[in-house]
C-alpha cells in the first residue's frame, strides 16, 4: 500500500510524515507534471557554472521520480529539454546531452527495480543518435513494467507536438468532420494518457513555457519559490496536498458555488 511504502523511506516524526498523513490516497492526481526550472539560479548562487545546477537536478529528478512512484501516482511527466532550449550555448546543450545519457545508464535499474514504464517525448529526431539508442533502449527494457508511467519531454515544444498531431491527421486522410478533441488527443504524444491533474514548477517562474498546451487544458498548477536542485518529496508531498484541497470546477457551477436563491 502506497501509504505504508513510502511511511518505510520518510524519517519518522519528519514534516514528510505529517504531509503524508494528510493525503488522501484515493484521491491522487492522475498525472503530475512538473517544469524543473531554476538549476543556473542554484548554480549562480554558489558561483558555480550552470552545467553545476544542471549536475544537482540529477538527485532531485531521482527523488521526484521515486517518490511518485511509490505513492502510486500513475503518471509522471519530466519537462528536460525544451525545442527552445537549442537556442543555448552548444556547450550547454552538449553538457545537457551528456547528463542526460548519464543518468539514463545509472538510473535504469532503477527504474527496473521500481516497476517504472519509461518514454521519451518530443521531436526525438533531432537529438543525436546516440541520445536516442539510449532512449529506446530505456524504453524497450521498461517496455513491459506495469506501474507508474514516466514520459521526459526532450526537445519537447507543445505548440510543436500540436502541429505534429495535426500532420498526422491529414497522413491519415481523417475526414475534416471526423477531427474533434478525441481524434485530435489520440495523435499527441501523450495518446492514451490521463492529462495533468497537476502541473508543478519550480524556481517561481509563473509561465507555462510551451508544455503540454493542450493536455494541461484543466490541471491545477502549483508553483514553489524552490530551485529545481532543491526540489525533494516533501516539495511533491506538499504540491499533493494542496491540489487535493482545490475544488475543481471544469467551467461548471457546482455546490460550493452556487449561490442560494441566485439566478
Ligand atoms: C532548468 O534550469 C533546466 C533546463 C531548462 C534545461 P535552467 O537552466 O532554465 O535554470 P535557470 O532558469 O536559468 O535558473
Ligand atoms: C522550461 O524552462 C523548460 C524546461 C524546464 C526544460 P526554461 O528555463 O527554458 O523556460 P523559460 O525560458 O524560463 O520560459
Ligand atoms: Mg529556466
């Protein structure tokens, strides 16, 4: 049980357990998906070169990664890379890559070990080959595990994976009056999946900087002042239980809203 699992790795008497205490399991967000932002903040502020910041964000997206799985979410989606993020330095991008590849050898196991299904979203095809033998070796060896789904946007873009769903309709031939949202969300990455529930981003940025435009049509987001480097579970832990204490209305009137004799 969810609960019990992650009462086993959280110190006890520690703020983990009380916000752990606090959650109603029944009630998790389907989908998280979290904007790690903030890594050259946290590596200025120590006057160490950005690739510094981008080396400590490694522990925390383990620790986001495992904590989410052990509390049973069913879906967790990492934003890494963004179409915009070539813009940067090639010795960034490049010190990027090789982190990317880095943990991709480490964390497997991992991953393995923790039933976690593993896929990589985005316009793959511009990252090196290299990046993407790895990339489809995680995939295919985490192919059959049956529990949290773990997607990293990589040279991801929404408005980018937006226009490849729509691409891909008209490959398909779909008659203009057979596109609607299901036909469309079928072609996005993110076919078959739950949308967010719950969009977390780090660093105090309150922008949605092109992810997953239209998947995140009604999540609730939720943003900490934390730099991405600094982010561990009690962060997750806390996003939880404020999301589980928003009323979620979908444009619609309900109880809480309406007022008593109102038109
Ligand atoms: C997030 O940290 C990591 C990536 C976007 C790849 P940043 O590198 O954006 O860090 P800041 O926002 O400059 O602090
Ligand atoms: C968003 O962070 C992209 C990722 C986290 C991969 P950025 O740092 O690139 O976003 P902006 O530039 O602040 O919008
Ligand atoms: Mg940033």
């Amino acid at each position: 049980m969810a609960l019990a699992e992650m009462l086993a790795v959280v110190p006890a008497g520690s703020d983990e357990e009380a916000l752990l205490r606090r959650i109603d399991f029944a009630r998790l967000p389907r989908h998280v998906a979290i904007i790690m932002d903030g890594n050259g903040r946290w590596a200025a502020s120590r006057h160490l070169p950005r690739v510094e910041g981008h080396r400590a964000g490694i522990e925390a997206v383990r620790s986001a990664v495992e904590s989410s799985a052990r509390l049973g979410i069913p879906v967790l989606t990492l934003y890494a890379f963004s179409v915009e993020n070539w813009k940067r330095p090639d010795t960034e991008v490049s010190a990027l890559m090789g982190l990317l590849k880095h943990y991709l050898r480490l964390e497997l196991k991992s991953l393995l070990r923790n039933n976690i299904r593993f896929k990589a979203i985005g316009r793959l095809e511009r990252l090196s080959e290299d990046i993407r033998i790895e990339l489809r070796e995680a995939e295919a060896r985490t192919a059959a595990n049956t529990g949290m789904l773990f997607n990293i946007a990589l040279s991801y873009g929404g408005r980018a994976e937006i226009v490849d769903a729509a691409r891909q309709l008209i490959r398909e031939g779909i008659a203009a009056e057979d596109v609607d949202e299901s036909a469309f969300a079928a072609r996005l990455y993110t076919a078959d999946q739950p949308d967010p529930d719950l969009l977390i981003r780090t660093s105090g940025e309150l922008r949605v900087s092109n992810f997953l435009l239209w998947q995140i049509a009604y999540a609730e987001i939720w943003v900490t002042d934390a730099l991405w480097p600094d982010f561990r579970t009690r962060h997750l832990l806390e996003a939880i239980v404020d999301y589980q204490r928003r009323e979620r209305r979908y444009g619609a009137i309900t109880a809480a809203t309406a007022g008593v004799g109102k038109a």
